[in-house]
C-alpha cells in the first residue's frame, strides 16, 4: 500500500471510529493505530522525515 493509500485509509478509520463508553476506551482507537503505525514504518523504511521540510519551516 502506498502512502496516498495509508492517509487515506488512516483518515477513514478517525472518521469512522465510534465514541466509546467507559468500558470501551481500550479498543476505540485500534485501526487508527494499526494505520499509523503503518505509515511510521513505511517511512522509517524508506528513510523519510516525519514532518516535510517545508512544515518545519526550512526554505524551499
């Protein structure tokens, strides 16, 4: 899955995912997580910032 895939998939699961009662806090977040930290390892692997450049106020 590439990262368009990943962000969008990502956004989707905070989107779709339920406001838990009490007894459910555990588990609101679980696809959310799983995306996210897809996404962390694809760009560890690939050797990429976490913030682009240009956020973190570089010159272009």
């Amino acid at each position: 899955m590439d990262f368009n895939q990943l962000f969008y998939q990502h956004q989707l699961a905070i989107l779709k995912a339920p406001v838990p009662s009490p007894d459910q806090r555990g588990s609101r977040f679980d696809l959310v997580r799983h995306y996210a930290r897809r996404i962390t390892r694809l760009r560890a692997e690939l050797g990429l910032p976490l913030y682009p450049a240009s956020l973190l106020g570089a010159a272009t």
